[in-house]
C-alpha cells in the first residue's frame, strides 16, 4: 500500500517526511487497522546516536513532528470525503510540538510511531503521538497542526526580511 506521503505529496522535500527528498529519512505513514490511528515503522541508523546505543532525542522528535502532521492531514482528507491523491492538496504545519521523554529508546531495532487525532479536526488540529521500541513506549508527544494554504505560507516566508 502506497504511504499518505507518496499518494499526497509525491514531489515533497521535507528532511523527515519528503518522498524526493534523497537524504530525507523517508518515514511513510499509514492508516492502522483499528481506524483509528496512523502507523510507521522506521528503523534508525546508527548516525542517530545520542548516548551510546541510544537514539538522539532529536531524531524522535523529528519523527514525531513528522508523523504528527499527516496524522493531521489524513484526518483532513476523511473528514472532507477525499482520498489523499485529490485537489487541492492539503497542507498543515506545526504549530507546537511537546515530546516526553519515558526510556532511553535503543538504536537496532524498528520504531513504531502510533498517532491519533484528540479532539475535532479543525483549522488547528491536536494530535497524540507515540515511539515505541520492543513493545514499550519510549516517547509521547502532543502537537498542533495549523491548516494552511501552502501558497500563501510560501509567500509570507519569501516576504520576511
């Protein structure tokens, strides 16, 4: 089954998420049989080390961050009857983001990343998320996805100064 990534944004650079992106981490996500959740499985490279044999904090959250958003946007496009290939794409973008830190998460072994929405899917969207590494959840975040219109994102950045 084709990720959401590559059925949504088969063009994306993002360094997490991106399908064009060739030193991206490539993480592809999914809808979990329960309905409920959305699922990825990414095994981290050992240049992800924190402490010895531990995975960089960093790394997770990115991961999170990640998976977070299109957690958001599959939401998106169930709540609005569409699949994930139709126009005009939908796009969210991190609002906040808070991760906690329970265990040490080991590098050598699959990561699974399990996210839910919490809460109404709206302009702003909450979204839970948890890493687990042999079964046990090493990390939890919350984040809020903001719905934006990409072009006008893209055009407020390029007019910063």
């Amino acid at each position: 089954m084709r990720s959401f990534q590559e059925l949504s944004d088969p063009h994306g650079i993002c360094f997490g998420c991106g399908t064009a992106n060739p030193e991206g981490l490539h993480i592809r996500s999914h809808p979990d049989a329960d309905g409920v959740h959305v699922i990825a499985t990414m095994q981290p490279d050992a240049k992800y080390s924190g402490w010895s044999g531990l995975v960089y904090g960093g790394y997770l959250a990115m991961l999170s961050d990640c998976h977070s958003n299109w957690t958001a946007i599959y939401a998106h496009y169930q709540a609005e009857g569409r699949p994930l290939d139709s126009e005009p794409r939908i796009v969210c973008v991190t609002g906040s983001l808070s991760l906690a830190y329970h265990k040490p998460t080991p590098l050598g072994v699959p990561l699974r990343l399990r996210a839910r929405v919490d809460g109404a899917v709206g302009h702003k969207t909450d979204v839970v998320c948890e890493i687990s590494a042999n079964g046990i959840v090493t990390v939890t975040s919350r984040a809020v996805l903001v719905r934006v219109d990409i072009d006008k994102l893209a055009e407020r950045a390029h007019a910063l100064p």
